[in-house]
C-alpha cells in the first residue's frame, strides 16, 4: 500500500514536472493565465453584445469552471501521451509499477493546477467584470469547481490514453477543449442548443457543474444543486474508469503489435 | 553614366523578377503544405466554425438575429488571425526545430524574401475560415449571403490577408531572438479578437481600446468586409488602412529582421532550441 501511495503521489508529480510541457513560469503566466483572463473578458463582452443576460455571472461562472480544462484537457494528455513523445513509454511500462496507481496518480497535479486556473478566472471576473458572489457562497463554489475540475480531469485521462497510439494528440486536445466550449453551456444554455447538441453536453465533463456553479452563484445553497453535483462526480468516475480501461487496451495493444515507441 | 545606369536598373529588375519568384513559389509550396496540415485544418476551418456556431446561439437567443453575417465574418477573422498568429509566431521556431533555420538565413536571396512567402501562407490558409463560416451559416443557420457591394468585397478580402500576412511578418522577425514564440501566440489570441472589434464593436470597451486597434490589421480587415457585406460604412477607407498598415508592418519587419539576425549569427544562437 505504501508503494501505491508512493507511485500515486510521488510518481504523479515527478512525472507532471517532466511531461507538462508548459510548466516553466515563462509558458505558464501566458498560457495558463493569460489566455484564460481574456477568453472570460471576451466572451463576457459578447454576451453583452447579445443581450442574452442581464450580468456577466453567466459568463464569467461558465468561462471560469471551463477553463480548468486548460490545465484538465491539455496538462493531462501531455501527462499520458508525452511519455511515448519522449521516448519513455517502453521503460515505464515495463517497469512492475502498478498501473493504476501509476495513470491516477498523474492526474493529481492536473487536478492542483485545473483549481488554481479555475480559481484565477473568478478573481477575474470579480475585479474586472459585472461578477459580485455572495461570500456565503464560496465555500459551495468551491466544493463544485473541485468535483467539475475532477470529472474534467478524468476526461483528459480518456484523451491522453488515445494519445498513446494517436500520432497527434494535440490536435485531439484542441479540439476537445474547443468542443467542450461549445456543447457544455459554458457560452450558450442549453435549452438554445438544439436537443442532440444538448444530449451530447449532458454525457461531457462540465456541464453539470457548470450549471450548478451557476445556481449557487446567484443563491442556491448547495443542497438545491446536490443532483447536479452528484452527476457531475459519476461523469468524472465514467471517464476515469474510460480512461484506465483504454490505457490497459492501448497498452497490451501497443505491445502486441510492437508499435510501443512508433509513430 | 548613362551606360551603367541602364545597365544598373537591368540588374535591379533582375533581382526583383527573382525575389517575386521566389515568393509566389514559396507562398504556393507553403500553402501546399499548410493545407494538409491538421493544425492549420483546425485553426482556418473547425476553429472557426465553432465560434461562429457559438455567436450565431448567443445572437439568436439575444433576438439579433440580423447579426449573423456580422458574426460570420467576425469568426472568419478570427480564423484569418489564429493562423497567422499560430503560423507565423512559430515559423521561425518549427525551422529551428526541423533544423532548416541556418539553411535558410545562409540562402543567397534576403532572408525576408524567404520569410515573407512563409507569413503570407499562414494568413492565406487562414481565408479557409471565410470560405467555412459562410458556408456554415448559409447551410445550417440561413444566413442570407447578399453582398451590398461585391467587387469591394473581392478587394477587401486579399487586402485584409495581405495585411494579416504582413502581421505575421513582423511577429516572425521579432520572435527571432525569442524561444518560447507559442506561449506568447497562445497569449495574443483573445486580446486581438477582443481588441479588434472581430465579434463585438470596439466602442462596448473601454476608450483606451480603440488607439490600440487602430494599428491593428484585423481592425481594418474586419471593417472592410463588414463594409463592403453589410453596407454598413465606407469600404476604401479600411482597405487603404490595410494598405498602409501593412507596408509599415513590411517596414519595421525588414528592420527587425536585419537587427535579430545579425545578433543571433553573432552570439550564434540561431539554431538553439
């Protein structure tokens, strides 16, 4: 058990300072930071274009839980699908490290990072934009961003799996995180989506969170939002389930065909 | 005297001759190359789809229906920018690591003839995202596609790539010295669309916005195409801004290029990842 721990934890966080491609403060401030705060002021003073809403609480929640998906999508595929980039994938998995504890282990510092970006884009709405939460509010805030950035997390588990054998996997990211944008209502709600739009939104990552974020934001205690937490959290177990599933395939796969380290 | 200077314009025209050849070939074979490349397909076409998919919901919703082809054309922008901005920002890096930089500042033509066709190519596959964007919101959104002045349309179009293009120039020479090109291109993404009025006007931001925007080509881009679409304003004024703000782009890239240059051949730091 103690070797598990040692893997999950230890293992995670040598592995996420060596694969994350971004984690030198000169990458991370723009891409981690940057390129969210403005993504919520855009899309912010678009919906004001619009007229859709009265505030920028809808933007500011939906851009500010989505952006997670930064470090969710992209730190988490880079955390699997790197390791065959570089050269390491043979080693480690011939290495008798349980596997499982090897996969989870690697989302954790994604995870860290996912709340930190998460948490950064609030600050932003709250001190550039029409964002004002009552402080009574935060802690369910929180706990909810916490379980979106998980299920967002587990999702990046399923794509960087993919990434094993993909031969572009950030092609596969981008598109992921541009997808997310569109079908989770992060921008548009979902009763403006059309009903197939909507039904993919509802079996993805952030959709369920974002809409309870939304609630207790303006009010709701957390108990009047526990159905959308709770569904959020069985996405999050579907996609790490997913995820470990593909990973043993792929890898088993990999080996039996011999194409481990090819591209 | 009168001799060599016949002589002399000869050879100039010769040289011109050569360097335009040079960049009609290399913006052809960049262009080749950028188009089955899945990077360039997503920024020029999906990219853009998807936004514009977003703002035709969002102005739907809000009753601005008479806004589509607005933000068709905004998206298409977007598309226009994310390529040069992607392609452009990371030329000099993706030679670096191919290891065809010193091959091609050592060629005998200027390097800026070789960049130039390479920029040029970004912002040229980025006119996907016009083609894309119309497409989408003709099929699947009904937008109307009636142009209140076609021909200025057709020269607003190249006028707004060539301009973009030339953006890109100035952003290649000066991420010369620089190694970490794609943090600063993912930073730049949204400002520009923010601050060039591509989705939403200028006038919705704060005062100090719009002097900013000015010496932006996307600001005069999207104006001209919106201009020459919608009726909606003078179109020769945005295309000549086009005009200007690219030759002062070209100007300070062939400024920036012969000092970069210089200073990474003589630290000889051209090749370094």
């Amino acid at each position: 058990m103690r070797n598990w721990l040692r893997i999950f934890f230890v293992g995670g966080l040598i592995s996420y300072r060596a694969l994350f491609n971004w984690i030198k403060p000169h990458i991370y401030f723009p891409t981690m930071l940057g390129a969210p705060l403005f993504q919520i002021v855009f899309f912010s003073y678009l919906g004001r274009y619009a007229h859709v809403h009265e505030s920028d609480a809808f933007f500011v929640v939906g851009n500010a839980v989505q952006v997670c998906g930064m470090s969710s999508v992209y730190g988490m595929t880079m955390a699997v699908a790197n390791e065959r980039q570089f050269g390491t994938l043979g080693p480690l998995l011939a290495s008798p490290a349980n596997r499982l504890a090897v996969f989870l282990g690697r989302g954790v510092p994604v995870l860290a990072n996912g709340l930190v970006v998460s948490a950064f884009g609030f600050l932003v709405g709250r001190l550039l934009l029409d964002f004002h939460p009552s402080p009574r509010s935060l802690p369910a805030l929180a706990l909810i961003v916490c379980v979106t950035t998980l299920s967002c997390t587990t999702f990046g588990m399923v794509l960087g799996s993919i990434g094993l054998r993909g031969k572009d996997f950030f092609f596969a990211a981008n598109l992921a995180y541009y997808l997310l944008l569109l079908f989770c209502g992060v921008n548009v709600p979902l009763t403006a989506l059309p009903g197939w739009m909507s039904a993919i939104g509802r079996c993805l990552p952030l959709t369920h969170g974002i809409m309870a974020a939304r609630e207790v934001a303006a009010g709701a205690p957390l108990a009047a939002v526990g159905g959308l937490v709770w569904t959020e959290l069985g996405i999050a177990a579907a996609y790490a389930a997913a995820g470990f599933f593909l990973f043993r395939l792929l890898e088993r796969e990999s080996r039996r065909s011999a194409v481990l380290d090819s591209f | 005297v009168n001799g060599s200077t016949v002589n002399g314009s000869i050879v100039n025209r010769g040289y011109l001759i050569r360097y335009a050849r040079i960049v009609w070939m290399g913006l052809v074979f960049r262009v080749r190359e950028f188009t089955v490349s899945r990077w360039f397909v997503l920024m020029a076409v999906i990219q853009p789809v998807i936004f514009a998919t977003i703002a035709f919901y969002l102005f739907k919703s809000g009753g601005r229906t008479g806004t589509l082809l607005y933000a068709a054309l905004g998206a298409a922008m977007m598309g226009i920018w994310s390529s040069t901005l992607f392609g452009s920002g990371g030329a000099l890096q993706w030679n670096r690591w191919q290891g065809t930089l010193e091959l091609l500042v050592a060629a005998p033509p200027p390097f800026i003839v070789i960049l130039l066709p390479l920029t040029l190519a970004t912002s040229v596959t980025g006119g996907y995202a016009l083609i894309a964007t119309l497409f989408w919101g003709r099929v699947f959104f009904g937008v109307p596609l009636h142009f209140a002045h076609p021909w200025a349309f057709a020269v607003a179009v190249p006028a707004g790539v060539l301009a973009l293009g030339l953006l890109g120039l100035l952003m290649a020479s000066s991420f010369i010295l620089y190694r970490q090109a794609n943090a600063l291109s993912n930073l730049l993404e949204y400002p520009v669309w923010v601050a060039t009025g591509l989705l939403f006007p200028i006038a919705l931001l704060p005062g100090w916005v719009e002097p900013i925007s000015w010496l932006l080509a996307p600001t005069w881009g999207i104006q001209a195409l919106r201009h020459a679409a919608l009726g909606s304003g003078a179109v020769w004024f945005p295309i000549a801004m086009c005009a200007v703000t690219g030759a002062a782009y070209l100007a300070l890239a062939t400024v920036f290029l012969r000092v970069f240059e210089r200073a990474a051949r003589a630290n000889a730091t051209l090749s370094l990842t």
